[in-house]
C-alpha cells in the first residue's frame, strides 16, 4: 500500500463513540495536585534516609547516551538555572 493513509473515523465519531476520552473529561487534570499530593513534594528530592550505592572498587562510569547540547543563545540562562538547583541542594 503507497500514499497516505486515511482515517476510518474522526475525532468527533471516535469520541461519540467513547472510543477514546480526553483526560480533561473524566475529571482527572483538573484536581491532580490536590489528588496526588505526594508526587508534587520537592523537585527530584526522595524522602526517608539517606540512601549509598556500593559500588565495586573496579566499577568505571559510562553513558548509555550522549548528553544533548544546549544552544548558545540558551547556555548563559541553563548555567544560571542549573547554578539555582545547586544552591538549594
């Protein structure tokens, strides 16, 4: 089969036919926080006790991937935000 391919419904009869729903309608985006409250503590921060990796004396770091790069008009404003998260730990 070549060329495009066409739908068989559209958005208004998959939602008619509650095939697919928003999330927006059943309720769920509307209230998550308050729902959810643990989830939204803190940025990256696990409570509880300090947690140690052990590590094999041998043990070499590597990626799985390459970091992307930040373009140059945004790496004044990344240094600055990435300085930010630092300072509060």
């Amino acid at each position: 089969m070549t060329g495009a391919r066409q739908a068989l419904l559209g958005r208004q009869a998959i939602e008619s036919l509650n095939i697919v729903r928003k999330i927006d309608a059943i309720g769920f985006t509307k209230d998550y926080k308050e729902r959810f409250p643990n989830l939204f503590k803190g940025l990256g921060k696990l409570d509880g006790p300090d947690y140690k990796i052990k590590l094999k004396s041998d043990a070499m770091p590597y990626a799985l991937n390459t970091p992307r790069r930040v373009s140059a008009p945004l790496l004044t404003k990344v240094k600055e935000e990435l300085a930010r998260i630092m300072e509060k730990g």
